[in-house]
C-alpha cells in the first residue's frame, strides 16, 4: 500500500511542475509581444492537461484581470498530497 501512495505522491509533484511550467508559459507573451503558437506540441500538452483542473477552479477565483486559479491548484494540490502522504 504504500508504494501506491509514493505513485501518487509523486505524480502530485509532476503535476505541480506541469502547472507551473503553464504558469510561466502564460507569461512568455508579456517579455516577447508574440502571442504563444496553439499549435506547437508543448503548449498544447500543456494546455491540455492542465486546464481541466483550472478550468472549474477559474469560475470562481478570477478578479478582474487576475487568475488566481493556478495559484488554488497548486495549494489544493499540495494539500492533497500531505493527506495521502501522512495517511500512510
């Protein structure tokens, strides 16, 4: 049991990196002032995997031109994984 719970506490990690990588890469047009390529295969995987978990979370977490969704992601993330992780 708790070899799984080491999985999962180690894809909770991968997963921040991800969400952080998303983070910085929403901040890439800022310093170029080119918009970033939809089509390039990094920032679609990117997108694609994180945004089903910003999505829900920007309904409610969105002030004026702030999007606080990320920030919530990665401490819900950080919560979960200090319940599993102390579970075991």
């Amino acid at each position: 049991m708790s070899e799984v719970l080491v999985v999962i506490g180690i894809a909770i990690n991968i997963y921040s990196f991800i969400l952080l990588a998303r983070v910085l890469m929403s901040w890439i047009p800022m310093f170029t002032n080119r918009p970033l390529d939809p089509y390039n295969p990094l920032v679609k995987f990117l997108l694609d995997v994180t945004e089903p978990v910003l999505a829900p979370l920007r309904r409610y977490l969105v002030i004026g031109m702030i999007d606080l969704s990320p920030l919530a992601a990665l401490i819900l993330l950080q919560v979960i994984g200090s319940a599993v992780l102390n579970s075991a």
